[in-house]
C-alpha cells in the first residue's frame, strides 16, 4: 500500500510539475510579449525624441522671432470662424455691460452712503436689479 501511495504522489507530482512548466512556458511567452512591445515603445521615443527641436535650438528660434517683433503693431493672427468672432464680440459686449452696471451701482452706493432717502433706495434697488440681470447675461 504504500507503494501505491507513493505512485499517487509521484503522480501528482508529475501533474504539478508539468502546470508549474506550462506556468513558465505561458510566463515566459509573456515576458518576450512585454520585452518586444517595450523594444517597440523604446524605438517610437526615441524616434519622437529624434524629431523635436532641442531647448537651445528652440529658445534661440524664439528670441530670433521676439527680435522682429514690434510690441506696438504686432497682433495676434486669430483662426476663428465668423461664429466665434460673433460670439466673442458678443461676449465682450456682455463683460462690458456687467462691468458697467457693477461700477454703476458702487459708486452710487458710496455717493448716497450715511444719508439715504426712500427715492435713493429705489434707484439704488434699480441698479442692484440692472446688476443682477447683467450678471444673468454674462
């Protein structure tokens, strides 16, 4: 009987040794997958790397552009549509109006502070109130 125990474990140990082998098989095809990506990976950085401009190049392209540049014309070249331009000018408008309509109520605040009468109240409401439907615009 114990022969035949110790076959079973030899049996097992077969079976577990031939898992633990197709563990490593499988482990192994694994690593060369990640060992072979990373090479790839490796080979696009290095090639990106390749391609841009060094810090010296490129800070020394920008102080040549900013030389020729006069700070008094230069203007910005904006790509936009003629809808973004529409709604840009649009927004400014509304950022003017709010701003506006802030000014317009601090100052008479500060002008009518201390020594209110019911007709100051009532325009200071009016300007509280301009104020409010600005900032709903805006």
């Amino acid at each position: 009987m114990p022969r035949s125990s110790s076959a079973a474990v030899h049996s097992n140990d077969s079976d577990s040794l031939g898992g633990l082998e197709a563990l490593a098989a499988s482990v192994s095809i694994d690593s060369t997958a990640t060992i072979n990506s990373l090479k790839s990976l490796m080979t696009s950085i290095r090639q990106l790397s390749e391609d841009l401009p060094s810090a010296e190049t490129l800070a020394s392209d920008l102080k040549n552009w900013l030389k020729d540049i006069d700070p008094d014309t230069y203007q910005q070249d904006v790509l936009w549509s003629s809808e973004m331009k529409a709604e840009h000018a649009k927004y400014k408008e509304l950022d003017e109006m709010h701003a506006r309509a802030i000014k317009n109520s601090s100052n008479y605040y500060q002008a009518t502070e201390g020594q209110t009468t019911a007709e100051e109240h009532l325009v200071r409401i009016k300007l509280a109130i301009e104020w409010g439907e600005a900032s709903v615009k805006y």
